[in-house]
C-alpha cells in the first residue's frame, strides 16, 4: 500500500508540474503574440482587453487539456496521438477564448493574435513534451544497471509498435531498441516512436553489424508466416538471438493459465 501511495503521490506530482508548465506556456504564448502584433511596442489601450483575454485563457484552457488527456500520457514517449492530442486541445481551448472574448464585449481584439498565439503554443507545449522524453529516456540509461541490450524489432504494426513504446517506457527494461525491420518497403525510412525501419529480413546482418544487434523480437501479429520463417532464418544464419513475441489473443487463448 505504501509503495502504491508513493507512486500515486509521484506521478501527480509530474502531472502538476506538467500543468503547471503549460499554464506558463499558455501565458508567454499569448504575450509574446501580441507583442509580435504590435511590433513588440504594445500600446497601453491594449492592456486592459490583453489582460482580461489572457484571463480567460488561464481559466477555460487548462480544463480542455485535461479533457483531452493530456496529463494521463507517459511523458518517457512522445509520438503521433500525443502531438494529435495537443492539437486539438489547443484548437478546442483556442476557439472557447475566442468565442468567449467576442460574446463578453471584446469583438474588437484582434483575430491574428489568436492565430499566432494557437500557432505558437502547439509548438511550445509539443517542444516542451519532447524535451521532458529526452531529459527522461536519458536519466533512465544514465542510471540503468548494467550495459543495454540493443534489439531489432519485427514489424511495424500494432505488434511491433506496442512492443517499441513497452520498452521505450519501462524505466526498468535493460532492452534499447536501435531499429525495425518490416517486410513492407513503402515503410522502409519511416520513424515510430523515434525508431527508424532499416528494411526488411535481408538487412538484418547489416543493421545488427551496424548497429551492434544482439536480438531480435519478432512480433508475430504484424507478419505473414513465411515472413517470420524469412527473418529467423536470417537470426540462425548470422548468429543472432531472437524471440518470437505472441499476439495477446494467443496469450489469452492459452489453455493452462496460472494465477499467482
């Protein structure tokens, strides 16, 4: 119970302090986006209407964040859906003050303040998540017990993506991912979560040698069987270690399940 109370206690405390941020964020965004309106000379008549704005994106864009989920996302990984979710939080968020502002008196604030100010906080907040990934991913190998284990991962899919942010996220995991292959070439140089796909079964010697691959994890849902017969192949043949990774339905499906 005491070490469930701490973890609580220590991700609300993250989560705080990411709010805390964006609220500093949602403030200087603002600012800065009249400033940029004005030729950085805001005219004193300005701050009156300026203030009472930024009020009102204090108190309504917070709330949309948090609708949006932006406070219950791992922060050790940033990818498409947060950068997603980010947008349309600040879109939503944006569109309130605006139609807030306009009913309250103040149809005479300018519109392109508002879009320097929803371009500029995406860009701060998406900046922000990024940097907080970086600081995190390195504290966690900088503190990490012993030498990583670098692995490929095959496939691109729903598999090969759950297993990349698994590992990506677990502080604890000794496995870094330095790659994917795929067996589709239209998705050959794409990144996933920061991952770059190297090519498909026939690149595995050079990725591993490149890279210095020990394993590879093979996600057996995302891969035709002969793909899977390709890629092992290639493991035996140049003496790398893999692991066939299930699907969750072949997990679930086992027939002799234990409970400890």
């Amino acid at each position: 119970t005491s070490q469930f109370k701490r973890s609580f206690f220590a991700r609300s405390r993250a989560r705080l302090a990411l709010l805390s941020m964006d609220l500093g964020l949602i403030v200087f965004a603002y600012l800065v986006a009249n400033f940029v309106h004005f030729d950085w000379q805001l005219p004193q008549k300005a701050w009156p209407y300026v203030t009472q704005t930024l009020l009102w994106s204090v108190l309504l864009k917070p709330p949309v964040f948090i609708y949006y989920g932006l406070y219950q996302r791992a922060t050790r990984w940033v990818g498409r859906k947060d950068l997603a979710a980010i947008v349309k939080a600040v879109s939503l968020g944006s569109a309130l003050v605006v139609a807030t502002t306009y009913f309250s008196g103040l149809q005479a604030h300018s519109r392109a303040v508002f879009i320097v100010d929803w371009t500029l906080l995406i860009f701060l907040m998406s900046t922000l998540r990024f940097t907080v990934s970086h600081v995190l991913s390195g504290a966690s190998r900088a503190g990490g017990a012993g030498p990583y284990i670098r692995v490929l991962v095959a496939g691109s899919g729903h598999g090969g993506e759950a297993i990349l942010r698994s590992l990506l996220e677990d502080p604890k995991s000794r496995y870094l991912p330095v790659g994917i292959i795929d067996h589709e070439p239209h998705r050959w140089g794409a990144l996933i979560h920061g991952v770059r796909v190297m090519g498909g079964a026939t690149d595995i010697a050079l990725s591993a040698s490149t890279h210095g691959v020990e394993m590879v994890l093979v996600s057996l849902s995302d891969m035709d069987p002969s793909v899977v017969r390709d890629i092992t192949e290639a493991c035996k043949k140049h003496d790398i270690a893999y692991r066939l990774v299930p699907t969750l339905s072949d997990l679930l499906s086992q027939e002799h399940t234990h409970l400890v």
